[in-house]
C-alpha cells in the first residue's frame, strides 16, 4: 500500500506531543553528518545546516549533545550551522545568549532563520554569536511588487554585509529576484 506523504508541519508538533522530538533532532542531525560527510569532504559541499527548535534551545547540555552526536560521525564541527528563529528569543533572551554563545564554542557556527518575520529587535541581535543572517521568503516575495519591501531588505543586506555577516535570501523563484539581491549584494540565494 502506497504511504501518504506528511510534512514536517505536521509530524513535529505530534513528535513534541509525544516526548520524541528531541530523539528525533539527534537523529536528524546524526543522519545529515552522516550523509553530507562525503560530500564536505570531496568539496562538492561547504556546509550543511541544521534547524533546531526553541525547546531544544532550552535544555541543559543541549550543545555538548548536539557536538557529540555530529562529531561522532567525524563531520568537522566548523562545516555545521544551526538554524534558529527569532521566537528564540521571546521566551528568555539571557539564557538563549548563554546558549547561542556554548554552542559557538563546540565549533558550530549559528544562523538567524527566517529573519524579518518576528521578534526583531536589532539591538539584542547585535551582541549574538550569528555568523549568517537568512532572510525570509516572504520578504524575497514581495520585493518586485513593493518598493517598500526593497527598501528594507537593501537595507539588511547592507547591515549584515557591514557586521560582517553572510547573508543568505531564501524563497527566490524567479530571476528578478535573482538579479536584484545580487545587485544589492546578496549572492547567496536559497
């Protein structure tokens, strides 16, 4: 019989539910290593990132477990970025620092996802350990249709650029966006 395809959107919440979610970070994680070591080390891949949740984010040796688990594969800690979102910082933004900073110290290195689309505030953004800034889709979206909208992704492009921040545009589909990130200074595309 022919399986049904389910989203993340929907197996998540019910893994959390279920007490299994961080069970099955591990193995996400374990099983990305795994696969993408050959691939970092022919250099057919710089890095791989991986999401990781704000519960995850929240729990005592959370960067110690997720060092060991993808050095226990042999992948090179400094070729891992982990996704987090801004609603990390909703909750505890002190602790979420603490955190952010201990898993930098395990080599990984730490990118803002989905940035544009929620908490924002820039000032507590400023002192986080983040090496990559990811803008969001929605952004990218309405760049051909509002001036405005160009305007402050320009504008993100130019700040993270002069933090020294990579920064990444997810969502683009279609040429014109292309051409315009790139004329901004955005050549990483997603």
């Amino acid at each position: 019989e022919q399986g049904c395809l389910i989203t993340p959107g929907e197996f998540l919440p019910l893994a959390e539910d279920m007490g299994e979610r961080v069970a099955l970070d591990g193995w996400l994680v374990q099983q990305a290593c795994i696969q993408a070591l050959p691939w970092i080390e022919s250099g057919r891949v710089r890095e791989i990132s991986v999401n990781v949740s704000p519960r995850d984010l929240m729990m005592p040796g959370f960067a110690d477990t997720l060092s060991a688990t993808a050095a226990a594969t042999g992948f090179p800690l400094d070729r891992l970025v982990v996704e987090v979102t801004e609603a990390v910082f909703i909750e505890n933004l002190d602790m979420m620092r603490e955190q952010l900073f201990e898993l930098t110290r395990t080599g990984v290195r730490m990118a803002l996802d989905d940035f544009g689309t929620g908490y924002s505030n820039l000032r507590s953004l400023v002192g986080l350990p983040f090496s990559k800034i990811k803008l969001d889709r929605s952004l990218i979206g309405e760049m051909e249709t509002s001036d405005r909208v160009a305007m402050l992704v320009s504008t993100l492009v130019q700040w993270a650029r002069a933090s020294n921040l990579e920064i990444v545009a997810e969502g683009v589909e279609t040429e014109m966006q292309s051409i315009l990130l790139k004329s901004l200074g955005c050549s990483s595309l997603q």
